[in-house]
C-alpha cells in the first residue's frame, strides 16, 4: 500500500521489454546464462535512455516521498542527496543537449525531430 518510489512519476518500460528484441542465441554462452539481452542498436539505445530516466524518476520520486518525514539532525544530509540528483539530472540534460539532440539531428539531416525535448529542458 505504500508508493515507495513509483510515484509520482511513472517508470518507463523500455524497448527491449516491450518488443522482446532478444538476440542471445547469438551471443557468448555466458551471455545466455546471465539471460541478458541483445537488441538491435537502436532497441538497446532507447532502452538505456529509458533505464537513465528511469533512475532520474527513481531520484525524484524518493526525494518528493522522504521530504515531509526529514527531521532536523538529517536535512544536511538530504540536501546533499537532493544536490547530488541535481547533477546528475543536470548533467544529463545538458549532455543531451550539447552531444545527443546535434549529433542525432546532423546524421538524419532533420533540425525538428528533437524540437519537444529541447523545449521540455528549457522549463
């Protein structure tokens, strides 16, 4: 009965789980015994950035559920934690922005396929 931190942001599902890509047959015996899968460049792709995103929602949700129960001896050390995300959010963005959004949008030679995200960064 206790939301934890599945909300309020919901985690995304990533590709690989939703198409089932899973190409381990042709990879190493250990692979296969490790069950990992291996997609397609772009399924493995998306779903990393689902995973990334996820830990950020992960993040956020833990600090929006913990912030009302902090007492006095334990704020330094939760801003810390809120700090830390921060950058990681921060910097994650921005590497999406300086790297990402360019270099996605120069190989398909389409300046409006990332037009959403940077607004979504930009608030």
């Amino acid at each position: 009965t206790k939301p934890w931190a599945d909300t309020p942001l919901a985690l995304i599902p990533t590709p690989i789980f939703l198409t089932n890509k899973d190409e381990s047959s042709q990879t190493s015996p250990f692979l296969r015994y490790l069950q990992i899968k291996i997609a397609d460049l772009f399924t493995a792709g998306a779903s990393h950035m689902c995973m990334v995103h996820n830990s950020i929602f992960r993040g956020y949700n833990s600090i929006y559920h913990q912030a009302p129960h902090i007492v006095e001896a334990d704020k330094a050390d939760f801003i810390g934690y809120c700090l830390t995300w921060h950058k990681f959010l921060k910097s994650h963005a921005d590497n999406e922005d300086v790297s990402l959004f360019p270099r996605t949008e120069e190989l398909l030679d389409d300046k409006t396929i990332f037009l959403e995200s940077h607004t979504e960064h930009g608030t």
